[in-house]
C-alpha cells in the first residue's frame, strides 16, 4: 500500500517572470521568506490522459471543475525510489490535491497496467474510480522543471515557488529515463506560484504591484500541448501546400 497520503486546498495563482523581476522580486522577498529545507530541486512529471487528449482540451476551455492526473517524483527516481501519484482538481479557483507516495516500481503497475491497490482508503478509492471512468488514460506528457520552493516567515503555509528550465517530450514517458526534452520557456523565463489556503497576504500584493507583476492563466501540460497542436496544424499547412 503507498504511504504516506496527503490532501491539501488552497488558492493558487501564476506569473511568468523575466529574468530581471525575478532577481528583483528575490530581492524584495528576502526579509519576509525562506527558501525551503531542499533548495533548488528537479520536478520531474508524467501527465496522464485519454488517446483524445479529453483532460487538457477540457481544462484549455476553462470551465468551472477541472481535474488532472500526474505522477511525480523530486529528482530521477530509481525502481525503489518513492514517488507520488497525485490527483489535482479545481474548482471556483480553489485547488484540492490528493496524493499518495509509493515506490516507483508499484505506481507503473498501477498507472501504467492498472494493476489496482487493495486498499480502502478515501484517496486510493477516488484513483480507481477516476482511472476506470477515464478507461483508456495513459501517458501523455514528461514535464520536468528546477524548482526553488519559499515559504513565509510569518507565515509558513504561504508557498511561492519559482520553476525554471521547463522541459517537455511527449515519447519516451518514464521518469527513469531522465529529465531532457523541449523547451518550455525562454532561457531566462521563471514560472513564480503563489499557494496559500486563505488570504493573499496584503504586504505581498503591493510588491507585486509595485513591481507590475500580474497573475496570467498558465498550465505546463496545456502550455505545452499547444505547441504539440501549432506544430501538427503548421505541418498539415505545408503538406497541402507542397502537395497542392
């Protein structure tokens, strides 16, 4: 059975930074965060989905609940590394996440060959039935990225995380196999999330305003299946062009 389980809910917003905010923001965020017990980090994901790519069509058009599969690990795992398989939904803006940790070799068998747990607990129930209703989800999408975690020090529940060197391929889909694909973003782009279970901490809305720093509406998995479709439909352009 995977250990441990979590649940978390919480507000969560986006912004995309240059590399001159960023080093500006870091600065001003010095005295009122710390950088977490682990640093910079590698994130390495796999997105799952259906063959017709249901899950990110429907979550590009916004609607109200949206939900997604993943599962991921912190570095390049190994067979008997732990990993996490987690289960991401939101809904009227709150994020809820369910995840459960288990060795990487067991989360294959579940995810991959749909080898169900016998387990009767809230989270792994909610898995199988999200895995059986979805009935042909698979692999889709690597997503890796560097991550450097804060959190703050009057507030530890605040998060603000910065992910930089974002990565995608959509072959080749284990996270055994090492972190290397497409470029998600330019060279010195970050990716800033601001997590927070209640208010947005006021001290924290001014220096992004001062800083003309504004929430955009950004997913790694939608980011990068769009660019997936641009290229098919610029190919499929050119082939009725060529062959015309």
């Amino acid at each position: 059975m995977g250990q441990p389980q979590g649940t978390f809910r919480r507000y969560e917003k986006k912004y995309l930074l240059n590399g001159k905010n960023y080093k500006i923001l870091r600065q001003r965020l010095i005295d009122k965060c710390h950088v977490d017990q682990y640093g910079r980090i590698k994130i390495c994901n796999i997105y799952f989905d259906t063959p017709e790519h249901l899950l990110i069509r429907s979550s590009l058009e916004k609607p109200v609940y949206k939900e997604k599969l993943r599962l991921r690990s912190y570095g390049i795992p190994e067979e008997e590394d732990k990993v996490f398989v987690e289960l991401k939904k939101k809904y009227k803006g709150i994020v809820y996440k369910r995840r459960v940790g288990m060795e990487l070799s067991e989360a294959e068998r579940y995810l991959y060959y749909l080898e169900y747990m016998n387990d009767d607990s809230q989270i792994i129930n909610e898995l199988n039935w999200f895995l059986k209703f979805y009935k042909e989800i698979r692999p889709a999408m690597y997503i890796s990225y560097d991550r450097v975690a804060l959190y703050g020090a009057e507030n530890p529940e605040l998060r603000i995380t910065f992910d930089s060197n974002i990565l995608w391929r959509e072959e080749d889909l284990w996270l055994e196999h090492g972190s290397w694909g497409n470029s998600l973003l330019n060279e010195d782009e970050h990716l800033m999330e601001i997590k927070i279970p209640g208010a947005f901490p006021v001290w924290l809305s001014h220096i992004l305003d001062e800083l003309e720093i504004y929430p955009v509406s950004f997913s790694k998995y939608g980011r990068a299946y769009t660019k997936v479709e641009l290229l098919k439909q610029k190919e499929r352009e050119e082939g009725v062009i060529k062959y015309a």
